[in-house]
C-alpha cells in the first residue's frame, strides 16, 4: 500500500481564472437572479399555482374529520400525490392566504403551504 503525499501540490502555483469562466459565472448568475425565473411559470406573473395549496394532515386523520376541516375553509377535499399524505387541494382563486392561515392554525393539519412551481 503505497501512502501519497499532497505536500507536493502545495508548491504549485494558484491559478487564476480565464475570461470564459468569469464569463460562465456571470451568465448563470443572472439568469438565476432574473425576475423571469422569480415569477415561475412564464406569463403567469405569479410563483405558485392559483387555486391550489398543499396540506399535509397528521398521521392518524380520518378522512372523513380532513374532509370536514377542508370544507370549513371553503377548499375542495383533495388529491393525493402518490402514495403519500400529501394533498393538492383545490379552492377559490384568491383564496389561498386565508385559506393557509385558517389551515396553519389547525392542530390536526401537519402543514399547509403554496404549491410552489419549481424549474423543470
């Protein structure tokens, strides 16, 4: 078993970065702090999806008690996502501030939030 040594690298002198990777930065940079991709979808001017929240209820909710919690704050009764708990609820556009805050305030509700878009 043969041990290296990294001393010799630490003679090695810095090397300084080239025009075109400045450049590379810069580009990426910009276009991740472009308000075309602080918006979300192009033209939707908005950075989550209208209409729709997801709620995550507490283990152990029945479906019955997380349909009657939705229907109080005027949401539909929900679609899983997979073979999660996770809910995409649909409701009034407009709506979803009040909504996410009657939500936020109920014990049996683990969390509920903007169902954010994310970059493909």
């Amino acid at each position: 078993m043969r041990i290296h040594s990294y001393s010799r690298l630490s003679n090695r002198r810095p090397v300084s970065a080239t025009p075109f990777a400045l450049a590379a930065v810069a580009i990426a940079a910009a276009f991740v702090s472009s308000p075309a991709s602080a918006q979300g979808r192009p033209g939707s001017g908005e950075a989550f999806a209208p209409g729709q929240v997801l709620v995550m209820p507490r283990a152990g909710l029945p479906e019955a008690a997380l349909g009657n919690i939705l229907k109080e704050t005027g949401a539909g009764n929900g679609r899983r996502i997979g073979n999660s708990n996770l809910r995409i609820v649909d409701l009034p556009r407009g709506s979803e501030t009040a909504v996410l805050n009657r939500l936020s305030r109920n014990p049996h509700i683990k969390f509920a939030e903007l169902d954010l878009y994310v970059a493909d």
